[in-house]
C-alpha cells in the first residue's frame, strides 16, 4: 500500500542523515566509474596507436575499442564473484574492495607503458586492467545500490535511489569540462 503523507520530517533525523551519507557516497562512486569510462572513450583516436600499432590507423582504433568490450565481458563474472562474498562477507566490505579495485586498476592504466616500450605486455596489460575495471565496477554498483536500498527508510528508497543513479550525470557533467 501507499502512503500518501510522507514528508521528509515524518523520518528519524539520523535515519535520513545515514541514507543520505550512504547515496551520496554511492553517487560519487558511480560518477567516478562513469567518468573514466567517458574519458577512456575520449582518448580513444589519441592512445590507440601507442598500445595497437599498425597499418591502419582504423585497425587500431578498433582493437583499442575492443578492450572496451572485454571490461564488458568480465562484469558478469564480477557480479558473480563479488556479490557471493558481498553476501558471505558483507556488502560494505566488498563495495570498498570494488571501489579501491576499481581507483587502481584505472590509476594503474596511466602509468602503462606504451608497445614502442615493451612490446606486446602493454597491450596485455592494458586488457587486463580493463577487464578488472569491468570486474570490480558490477561489484561497486550492485554493492552501492544494494545498500542504498537497505539503508534508506521505507517510503524513500526510490529517492536516495535516484541519488545513487544520478552519479552517472555527474560523471559525464564533469567529463564535459
């Protein structure tokens, strides 16, 4: 059933304070996710030759690209994975282990070398953490939204909810500047 007279006062003030901590954190998260992904896109024509040199220059761009698809590939197995122990363990746990996975794996991806450098490891590499960002980015937004929706007092979730999933306008907002 509905209830038709929820104000925001008819909430304990440490409950709605504790949601609101909760989503806004998972809002910078998700912003944060979207906005390397947004960037890696971005970058795209500039550091495709650099990790896939070739003859054609669209050949490049387009195995560049497939690392995107691989990130893909590998979230299935992270929601698997990452939700198993969110479950056993416990989801703030693993929702930080997502996040401090995530932040490495895309601060790792600056500091890689380049094929001119070492060959063909810095495209294995670059795969690689691609496929850890995808991995760990299913554990950091079914783990935030999950315990968004377990914090929120009833009545709100749907609002601290749209909290959460406003990261991701925020993540392209900030990739705009």
């Amino acid at each position: 059933m509905i209830e038709k007279n929820i104000t925001f006062k008819s909430y304990k003030n440490e409950d709605f304070t504790n949601a609101l901590k909760i989503s806004v954190s998972a809002n910078l998260g998700w912003g944060f996710e979207l906005f390397d992904l947004v960037v890696y896109l971005y970058v795209t024509t500039t550091i495709a030759p650099l990790f896939f040199p070739s003859s054609s220059y669209i050949a490049s761009v387009l195995l560049f690209l497939g690392t995107l698809v691989l990130g893909y590939f590998a979230r299935p197995i992270g929601a698997v994975f990452l939700g198993h122990f969110g479950d056993k363990i416990g989801r703030k746990s693993i929702w930080l282990v997502s996040l401090l996975g995530m932040g490495i794996a895309t601060v790792s991806m600056g500091f890689l070398p380049t094929y001119a450098q070492v060959g063909v490891l810095a495209t294995v590499l670059l795969i690689a953490l691609r496929m850890s960002q995808g991995f760990f980015l299913a554990g950091e937004w079914g783990g935030g939204q999950t315990i968004v929706n377990e914090n929120s007092p009833q009545g709100l979730r749907g609002f601290f909810s749209g909290i959460q999933q406003g990261g991701a306008a925020l993540g392209l907002i900030f990739d705009l500047l």
